[in-house]
C-alpha cells in the first residue's frame, strides 16, 4: 500500500517554477524579438547618417570627377584639350578616390551586401590607371573609354542599391528616386562626352547613334520616373527645369542625333550642343545636390520617430511581462504551497492511515474508520484533487475490510477443515498403532507401516494449513525431546525417507513446546530436498552444537537455484510474507518461515558444495534444553 507520490530531489516547487517558466520565457522570448526588429529599423535609419558621411558624400564627389575626368579624356582624345588640363583632372579624381577610401575604412558593421558592392566599386576604381595609360597612349577606342568609365560609375551606384535599403517604405521610395535622379545625371554627362566625341569626327556613325540612342531614351525614363515618386517639396525644382529652355534645348539635340542627322553628316544645331550640355549639367548637379540634402533632413526625424513608437509600445510590452511574471510568481506560490499539502497529506495517507489499517485488520481489529484527507486549498483544481483523494481512500478502505473479511474466512475454513482432517487422522492413527500390534503377517504388518507413515504425511499436511491460518496445531510434548527423535520424526514424514541419512546428532533435546513445530519444519525442508534432487541421491540431514544454538543443516544434490532466486528466498524466510493463494507452488516455504518467526529459529539457504542446495537450520539456545530428555511423554 505505500507509494511515493513525488520523486527524490525533484520538490514540486522546482517543477512547478519550470513549468510556469516555459510560458514565461516564449513571452519574454516574443516581447524581446519584436522589440528588436522594430529597434533594428530605427536604428537602421540613424546608420544612414553614417552611411551619408562615410561612403555616399565621398563617393559622390568620385563619381563627379570621374565624369569631368571622362569628358576631358574624350576631348584629349579629339585633341581639342591639351594634355596639362586632362592631368590636373587626374589629380582632382585621385585626390576625391582618396578621401573615399580613407572615410570609408572609417565605416564599421556594414552589413554583408554592403560589403560586397564596396569591394567591387575599389576593384572598378583599381581599374582606372590601366585606363589612363590607354589614354595616353591613344591606344583606346573613345566608346571604348566611356564604357568603361561609366562601368566604375555604375559599381557605385550599385552600392547605392544597398545603401537606400530602409524599412520606411515612403522614405525608401523617395530615397530610390534621389538614386535614379544621380543615374540620369550620370547618363546625362557620358552623352555630353559622346557629343564632344560626334563634334570631333564630325559625322554619327551607327555604332554611336545606336549608343547614344540607349542613353537619352534611358536618362528621360529615370527623370520621368523619379519626378513621378519625389513627392512634393523636393521635386519643384526638378519640374522647373524641365520646363527651362535649356532643357527643351537638350532635348531637341537628343532627338537630332538619334533621329533628325543625315547618314553622315551633323544637324544643323550641332554648334549649340556643348554649351546647351554644359548648362543643363551645372543646373542638374546644383538640383541633385538639393535633393540629397533633402532626402538626409528626413532620414533622423523618421528614424527618432520610430524610436519613440518603440520606447511606448515596448516599455508597455515589458510592463505587461513583468505584470505576468509577478502574477506567475504569486501563483506559483500559492500553487507550490498547496500541491505540498496534497503531497504530504496523500504520503501520510498511503505510508501511514491505509497501512495502519491494513495492520489492524490483519490483526483482527474491527476499528477501520480513516480520517478523510483535509486542506485548505484555494485553488478550485486542488480541493478537486483532494476531494477525488477521499473517495480513492474510501474506496480502497472498503476493498481492505473486504480483503480481510475474505482472508479472514479463508482462514476459518483452513482451520475448520484441517481440525476435522486432524482429528480423523489422529484417530487413524491409532487404530492403525493396534492393528500394527495385533497382526502377526509380515506381509501385512509392512502394508500398515506404509499406511501409517502415508497417514502421517496427511497429517502434516492438514497441520500446514492450521499453521498458514496463523494457529497452532494443537499436538505437543510435555517433556523435552531428544534432538535424533526429532530428526527422526522429520524424516519420517518424508516420502522417499529411505534416501535420508541422519549421522548421529548432539546429545541434546529440544523442549516440549516447540519440539512438534521444529518437527514439521524440518520435513517441510527435508521433503523440499528430495523433489528437487534426483532421486538416485542422498539427502544428508546432519546436526552439531555451535554457539548461536543447535545447527541443523539439510543437504541435497540437485541442481541448485540462481542466486538471484535464492536471495529472495532467503529474504522470505527472514520476514514471513502474508500468504497469498496465487503462490500455492511456495506452500513448503511459507509454512517455514510462519513456525521460524513463531519461535526464533534461522533458517536460510545457500549452494551446497555437491551442486544442490543447504538449509541451514539454528535452534535458539531458548528451545533447547541440557535436562534428561523422555520420551512418549505427550
């Protein structure tokens, strides 16, 4: 009946904290992930100002010289600038690349694709010295040179891409029209080059109308584009100069060459390209520059403003996980407190009330009432637990009377049946003691003796069952008992005794009292050690004085038994086990260690040295008794 309601080492608080805890921790868990992806926008933002200063401004300002450093190359290549200028705009461009890579090796924590297109736009400017030598060896075809001018104009612009990723949807798309307003005026200095190129030759090949051709029908789609997205207050000047002669002017040299010169000739306009050009450059560069300070001024007043959105909504988010974590916390004590008392209760309950009653009841008590398990639980759950408690207690105390009222009758039945069977034996026997004096036939005299001891037999067993009863057999002796007639009268209730050898014991007796139970003890042991030994072996039954008593050792030649067997019978006759009918195989044993625990005696088993089994059997110095021992004095 006693169990154990909660582990060793595992208190219920602990349990308790770790399953509150799972809840608490994914809450905390989702709170702090919102809070830093909202942050991580914020912050995003506030990085940009870094980003502006560090990468965007210097590598602007490369971009211009590389385009002033582009169109002075094409006119040194058409002879119509001298070679001094075109170095001096060499020195400006190194002087801006420089200022580039030292602010920029200034920037930390760029994120991967940042530093990816970085390391391409320095591996496109590593380009420009072996183009510079082409140039001045006029060894390079001009379209040639500004392609490959405008490839490290465009790595630039790729790390713009990168740059303009913010998660302010409107502040991102007006930052995607400030990049295509750059690439347009980027589109728009290499036609300025590839006019100075047409002045030069003179006529508009197809290579170069065809080229020309992409970049105006290119420029127009991202002016158009990025006008479209600007947004008001940044695109008025913008509008202005598209509606400015010197843009109408642009535009109608971007149709001439594409569309309005003869084959191989120049429109008539031609003498009004460069300088229409050059207007319309400083007016665009002037307007871009604006729109970049612009698009700035509106980056930290969006990212300060998401900022604040995330001090109110997470200082209210980490209020109310604190709010949880409080109330989890109090409940958790309270929880705590009262599964502690349920434990305790029901451990008092199993270990102590339900096995007091069960003791009491082997006993023979009548008394088998069990207070009802009482706690003062607030938490419905728990008096739910302690009410379903008393009804198990309930239930399992009337299965204990039941029990006992059962093994109770059982055992009535045992004693009622075994007293009839004993004394119809007893009287057997003595009619078969006159017969045996009466008869004069060997032959039939010898058929009484095996009927006598099969009677005897039958005895002990009926008496077995008066000893499983817990009761007493009812047949003793006055005086005490030589210690061979007790060997012998055990052997003699054995079937095959002729198998049994007793050498001659100790010249002591055994007292009166315990003489008939130390009997039917020994053939119980005895019987045991002829059905599992074979039967073409002996059984020695051998008996000697050592202090603790009298030493009685029953020994066969069988097979023996595991170890782990024989530590559990061993363990069975140390404590009788209450007899239960389902091991009706274990009768011998049972009964063993009932008339052992009666009177004291020790029994146990261990290997015998011929393979079989021992019994080693101590008679108590209290059951043995040095006075002249009678015999026949029942």
């Amino acid at each position: 009946m006693k169990r154990r309601l909660t582990r060793p080492g595992r208190p219920i608080a602990l349990k308790l904290l770790v399953l509150l805890s799972v809840p608490l921790i994914s809450l905390v868990g989702l709170w702090a992930f919102a809070a830093s992806l909202t942050a991580g926008d914020g912050l995003r933002l506030l990085e940009i100002d870094n980003l502006v200063t560090n990468l965007a401004d210097p590598s602007e300002q490369v971009n211009i010289q590389l385009q002033r450093e582009r169109l002075t190359s094409t006119e040194f290549l058409s002879s119509a600038a001298p070679y001094r200028e075109l170095i001096n705009q060499r020195s400006r461009t190194d002087t801006a690349v420089a200022a580039f890579r030292r602010r920029a090796s200034l920037q930390e924590n760029v994120s991967p694709e940042m530093a990816v297109q970085l390391k391409a736009l320095n591996e496109e400017l590593d380009r420009i010295p072996e183009l510079r030598r082409g140039v001045d060896a006029r060894t390079i075809d001009t379209i040639e040179m500004i392609t490959t001018y405008s490839d490290v104009v465009d790595a630039s612009f790729r790390m713009y891409d990168q740059m303009i990723l913010v998660p302010d949807m409107a502040l991102y798309r007006l930052a995607r029209s400030v990049s295509m307003l750059g690439e347009a005026k980027e589109l728009l200095s290499r036609e300025r080059a590839m006019i100075v190129h047409v002045l030069a030759t003179g006529r508009v090949g197809p290579s170069e109308r065809a080229l020309f051709t992409e970049m105006s029908a290119t420029r127009r789609l991202l002016h158009a584009q990025a006008l479209t997205h600007l947004g008001p207050g940044l695109d008025a000047a913008h509008r202005q100069l598209t509606a400015a002669p010197v843009y109408r002017d642009f535009v109608a040299i971007e149709d001439a060459i594409r569309g309005q010169a003869t084959a191989n000739g120049l429109p008539a306009t031609s003498s009004t390209w460069r300088s229409s050009s050059e207007n319309l450059a400083k007016a665009v560069e002037r307007n871009q520059s604006e729109v970049v300070q612009g698009l700035v001024d509106r980056v930290s007043p969006t990212a300060t403003n998401i900022l604040v959105k995330i001090g109110v909504a997470g200082g209210l988010g980490l209020l109310a996980v604190i709010a949880s974590l409080l109330l989890s916390l109090r409940f958790r004590h309270v929880l705590v407190r009262e599964l502690a008392g349920l434990r305790d209760a029901a451990t008092e309950l199993a270990d102590v009330r339900l096995a007091g009653l069960i003791d009491r009841l082997r006993k023979g008590a009548s008394d088998h009432q069990v207070e009802p398990l009482v706690l003062d639980a607030q938490t419905t759950e728990v008096r739910d637990i302690v009410h379903a408690f008393n009804t198990v207690q309930s239930t399992a105390v009337e299965a204990a009377v039941d029990q006992a009222k059962l093994r109770d009758g059982v055992r009535h039945v045992f004693v009622s049946l075994a007293r009839r069977n004993q004394s119809l034996l007893h009287r057997q026997l003595l009619h078969l003691d006159g017969m045996e004096r009466r008869a004069e036939d060997a032959e039939t005299l010898e058929d009484l003796f095996k009927l006598d001891h099969l009677t005897t037999r039958m005895r002990r067993h009926a008496e077995s069952l008066i000893i499983l009863s817990d009761q007493a057999p009812g047949r003793g002796w006055r005086n005490a008992v030589p210690a061979v007639d007790v060997l012998r009268a055990a052997v003699s209730e054995v079937e095959e005794y002729a198998r049994v050898e007793v050498p001659q014991p100790p010249k002591t007796a055994v007292v009166g009292a315990a003489a008939t139970d130390v009997v039917h003890l020994l053939a119980e042991l005895v019987e045991n050690a002829t059905l599992f030994s074979p039967p073409q072996t002996r059984v020695d039954v051998r008996a000697l004085t050592v202090p603790e008593g009298l030493l009685i050792e029953v020994e066969d030649r069988g097979l023996g038994l595991p170890p782990a067997e024989l530590d559990q019978l061993n363990a069975r006759l140390a404590e009788p086990p209450e007899f239960d009918l389902a091991e009706s195989d274990r009768l011998g044993l049972f009964v063993v260690s009932r008339l052992a625990a009666r009177h004291g005696i020790g029994v146990r088993l261990r290997p015998s040295p011929y393979g079989g089994i021992t019994a080693a059997v101590t008679l108590p110095p209290a059951l043995l008794s040095n006075q002249p021992a009678l015999t026949g004095g029942r």
